[in-house]
C-alpha cells in the first residue's frame, strides 16, 4: 500500500529504506514488495556486543511489479 501511494499517488521515482543486515525475513518482504539492496552503511548498530550493518533498499517506480498495481 505504501509503495502503492508513493509511485502512482505521489508519483515518486524511487523509495529508500533501511534494515539491519541480521534481519533476513525483513530483507525477504521488502525483496518480495520489490526493493533491492543498493549500499550498505557500516557498524551502526551494536547489539550485544557485536557491530552490525545497515543495508539501504531502494524501490524504482520503473521496477514497481505491474501485479502491485492491482
């Protein structure tokens, strides 16, 4: 719905997230809505100890699945 609004309401090029490299099933659904990683910022999360990264996802209006416009 999000993506939906941001490329045929808002008519944006693209749209930009980010998600802690350790969260797969988060990387797996924005995967499936049709984001890619495109960069990763590293070591700005520390979780017990350990040091993790950021991966940035980006969605393209021109990439958007035509199945989500329906």
């Amino acid at each position: 719905a999000v993506l939906r609004h941001a490329f045929d309401d808002l008519a944006l090029l693209e749209v930009e997230l980010r998600v802690l490299e350790m969260n797969d099933a988060a990387i797996r659904c924005y995967e499936a809505c049709g984001f890619r990683v495109t960069g990763r910022e590293p070591d700005t999360c520390e979780l017990h100890g350990e040091l993790y990264d950021d991966f940035i996802m980006t969605a393209h209006a021109g990439g958007w699945p035509e199945v989500h416009h329906a």
